[in-house]
C-alpha cells in the first residue's frame, strides 16, 4: 500500500497461534522444543491469555481465550485444533502507517484508534480480506 521505496514495515514482531489450552501448548513448547517461553499473563481488555516463545529473530505468540466474547473464542469455535491467528510487523509510527493504509483504500479494524498490546505499545489490526486472509497486527516500537 505505501509507495515502493517508501517501506513502512519493520521487522516480523510475532506471529501469532491461538490454542485451545494455554498451559499445554506452554508445556508442549517447553518439553518438546526445548523452547524459553515467558509465563502466561490474562489480558481482560483484549480476551486473551497469552504466553510468547521467545526466538533470536522473533517470537511465537500463544493465545488462550478469555470468555466466550474473546475473538479467540470465535477463531477457535472454527478451528478447534488452534491455528495460525495473525502476523505482527513492527512500524515507526502507528499513525502516519494507518493514515497511508487508509488512503491507498485498506481497512483497519474496530474504530481505528491504536490499542495498547500485550507489549505495552500501541497496536492496530488490518482487515484479513485485504491481506490474503491473514490477519495483520501493526504495532510501533
């Protein structure tokens, strides 16, 4: 959407999975992959648990619903093994990013005002129908 050369995207931040249990997806992480993964933490506002793997070059987002409202609870409800929810890109600046996405004709999800994430900085999520069907998180570091 933004002019080539004029790159708004940074690296992958996290790429998100959402499982039906938390603790066993944490376990399975840890015990068959060997993998360091963070302790899982309750996010009320977003109606998720989430746990990260932690990567040298990224992270594994692992994402438990909180309450049948969650939107994990929905994505679920279709794919009850778990399954890739969405990617995460890093951006410079979350506002001017959106501003462009809107002018070359994408769509930001809910009511376009950046959230706080699970990382303490400001989030968006773009609409999957015009990103291949995968879900885009933005968030700017």
């Amino acid at each position: 959407m933004a002019q080539e050369g004029k790159a708004m995207l940074g690296p992958v931040n996290h790429i998100a999975l959402a499982v039906p249990d938390l603790g066993e997806a944490v376990e399975r992480y840890r015990g068959m992959l060997g993998a360091s993964v963070s302790e899982p933490e309750a996010l009320p506002e977003h109606g998720v648990r989430v746990a990260f793997v932690l990567l040298a070059n990224t992270k594994v987002e692992l994402l438990e619903p909180i309450g049948e409202n969650s939107p994990i609870a929905a994505f679920l409800a279709k794919n009850p093994s778990g399954g890739m929810h969405h990617i995460c890109y890093e951006v410079a600046d979350i506002i001017a990013a959106r501003d462009s996405l809107v002018a070359a004709g994408g769509r930001v999800l809910g009511d376009g005002r950046p959230k706080i994430g699970a990382h303490g900085k400001p989030v968006l999520f773009l609409h999957p129908k015009d990103f291949f069907g995968t879900l885009i998180e933005l968030e700017q570091v």
